[in-house]
C-alpha cells in the first residue's frame, strides 16, 4: 500500500509546526504529514489529494479557528470521507461542539491541549489499522460480489446453453 495522508488543521503556526514535527517522527515512515492553517484550505489540499488517486487516513483539526469552525469542518469532510479518521485537537471545544462533530463528523477521537504525543500516536496507531482492516475487508466484499455475479452467469449459461 502507498503512503497514505495525516491532514493538520490549526490557525496557530506554532501548533502545526510541532503537531507536524512530532507525527512525522513517528508516521513519516508510513504517511505524508501536510498541514493546513485554515478549513477551507484543508478542503482544498484534500480535494487535490483524492484527485491524485492517493488516500486520506487521517484529519486531526482545531475546533476554534477562523471561518469554519472544526465541528462544520470535520462535518464536511465525513461527507467526502465517511471512513477515514477524524480527530478533534483543541483546547477551547465547548461540550456542545464536541457532540456535534460526533454526531454529524463521525468523530474518532477527542483530544485536548496540550496533547500528550505517546498516547495520540498510539490512537492515531490503532485507529489507521482498523482503517486499513476496513478499506481490505471493502475491496474483498468488491472482489467476492464481482466474483458471484460471474459464477451465477456462468451457472445461467450451463442451464440455458442456449442464451448464448
């Protein structure tokens, strides 16, 4: 499998910066680490990812920043991307957008400032397994349905040879 992709999210440089630092440390073995300073920058960067046919494991944003808010932001992207791993990193997330990207941004994991490095890598660890258990057992399901359609032509074209 190619290198997948952790997308940052924060409109303070510094924690991107340190964010960045400390996950290629330990990722940048297995994903691109990119960094983002906005939420729409975020979904333009991701956009440009999917077009290159390479695949987003990984968004760990901000809840306050300016524009879109990490809840809306996390909101949009689990439309584009119901499966890939969302993590909101913040320090000032009130009770209310915590639920809402939850429920609405198919939230993984909520985490707060200042995160502890050891355990986000351990969860970001376990979380792109079950992601990459899950995108394998897709492409098996796609292989095995494609596979029995052709078996069940197949079995239609030796009850009735002449379908042909």
């Amino acid at each position: 499998m190619s290198k997948g992709y952790i997308i940052c999210v924060d409109d303070e440089v510094s924690v991107l910066e340190t964010l960045q630092e400390q996950l290629r440390e330990r990722f940048g073995h297995t994903h691109d680490i990119e960094v983002a300073d906005s939420a729409e920058t975020a979904l333009s960067l991701i956009d440009e990812i999917q077009e290159s046919g390479e695949v987003v494991e990984v968004i760990i944003s901000d809840q306050v920043m300016p524009g879109m808010k990490g809840d809306r932001f996390l909101e949009e992207i689990h439309k584009k991307l119901p499966d890939s791993i969302k993590i909101l990193l913040t320090g000032q997330a009130g009770l209310d957008s915590a639920i809402r990207a939850i429920n609405y941004g198919g939230l993984n994991r909520y985490v707060e400032k200042p995160w502890n490095i050891d355990l986000l890598s351990r969860d970001i660890q376990e979380l792109i397994t079950k992601f990459r258990q899950n995108l394998e057992n897709q492409h098996m399901l796609q292989f095995l349905n494609k596979r029995i359609m052709e078996l069940e032509k197949e079995n239609q074209l030796l009850k009735d040879p002449s379908s042909n």
